[in-house]
C-alpha cells in the first residue's frame, strides 16, 4: 500500500490552483474576495509562491515515503 497518498492529492490541489489562478490572472485574499494580479501584484507573486511550494514540498515528501525511505 502506497504511503502519503494524501500528500499526493494535496500536492496537486495546489498546483492545480496555482494554475487556475495563473490562467485567471488573479487569486482570493482574506476579506477582499477575488482580485486581480494588477490590483496587488505583491500579495499576487506571494500567493503564487506559496500554492506551488507547498505542491512541490508534498510531491517529495510522496517521494520520500514511497521511495527514498
């Protein structure tokens, strides 16, 4: 049986929202709602930064557990 599988799917709900984001070119923030890249590019890149970090981290960690240990 396969070990941090939920790992995995984190990994690419992140991703796959990082991308969503990309493609709208825009993100949610706390108590705004949606906005775009254009109205806060800072909290923009930081969010982008983020969902992909956190998917990249969990895919090794998968990586880890399953292959590596």
């Amino acid at each position: 049986m396969q070990k941090g599988i939920g790992s995995l799917i984190i990994a690419v709900a992140f991703i796959s929202y990082g991308i969503y984001c990309l493609i709208k070119g825009g993100t949610h923030h706390k108590d705004v709602g949606w906005v775009s890249k254009e109205e806060r590019p800072k909290s923009f890149m930081f969010a982008m930064a983020l969902y992909f970090s956190i998917g990249i981290l969990s895919i090794f960690y998968y990586i880890f557990l399953n292959f590596i240990r």
